[in-house]
C-alpha cells in the first residue's frame, strides 16, 4: 500500500472513528430498571420521570462533553493531519477506549438503593443493577477506529 493511499485510510478511519463516537453519546448507556422492578406496585410513580435507558449526555456531567470533543477533534485532525495532533488524539482515544471499557463491565447507573413508596413504612428496595446499554459498545467501536486511524497515520508521516 502508497503511502497515499495509507494516509487516506488513516483520514477515512479518524472520520468514521469520530462520527462514531459522536453518535454513541445518544443511544442508551444503560438500561436501568429491570422488569421486576418495574412491576412492583407504586414504584412506576417513583420512577416517573427517570429514563429507563439514558444516553451518554443523560448519565454523565463532563465524560459525556469530553468524548464529543473527542470524536470532534478526530475529525479535524484528519482535515488537519499533523503529527503532534494525531499523537494527542491517539492518547485522547486510549483513556477514552479505557473508559468507555470501565462504563461497560459497570454500568453508570448500577448499585442505586430505591425506596418504595407504597410500601409500609417506606421501605428500601434494595440496590438495583443496571446493565450496559448499547452505547458504550458503538462508543468502543469508534474509539478503536480512531486509534487505528491516528496509528496509521503516524506510520506515514514517520517517512
């Protein structure tokens, strides 16, 4: 493979690494309720108003913010193309990919005690367990790509 044509892929991977990131922080990062829980009497109520699959921006204050500056910024360091920015975008991609890993084997909202409302004396459900939404998988996904892209282009601009 030229080296054109490497540096091209490298661009075409930043770009769809990026898109891809972007495009995660809107689909579920967890699925909060299980159905069981949904079932019992008067939590429905409770829980009126919480979302029962929250995105990325729903869940996060700041994570959320940084990996859409992220995917961003993969975008325009393929329009941009320099060394010193691909370098920061790779590193930017690593804690993003180790995150996004971390969000997936501990979902963002697990471990939450909830009181039942209709319950005597108000009682504690317990702690409920949340699972990983789709969210942080196409977010892996996208992080790989920009990795992989960012590598790429490192190995042309080296020659």
């Amino acid at each position: 493979m030229s080296d054109r044509a490497r540096e091209l892929a490298a661009d075409w991977l930043l770009v769809l690494g990026g898109a891809t990131v972007l495009v995660s922080l809107f689909t579920p990062w967890s699925h909060q309720f299980p159905a069981s829980l949904l079932s019992i009497p008067g939590l429905n109520v409770a829980l009126r108003d919480v979302p029962r699959n929250p995105t990325a921006w729903q869940v996060y204050s700041s994570a959320d913010v940084l990996l859409a500056l992220l995917g961003a910024a993969s975008i325009v360091v393929a329009l941009v193309g320099r060394r010193s920015a691909r370098i920061t975008v790779a590193l930017a991609a690593a804690v993003g990919l180790a995150f996004a890993v971390h969000a997936m084997n501990v979902p963002p909202t697990n471990g939450l005690d909830l009181v039942n409302p209709a319950a005597p004396a108000h009682g504690y459900i317990g702690r409920t367990y949340a699972s990983a939404g789709v969210g942080q998988t196409v977010a892996v996904i996208g992080l790989a790509l920009v990795l992989l892209g960012a590598a790429l282009g490192l190995r042309t601009r080296r020659r």
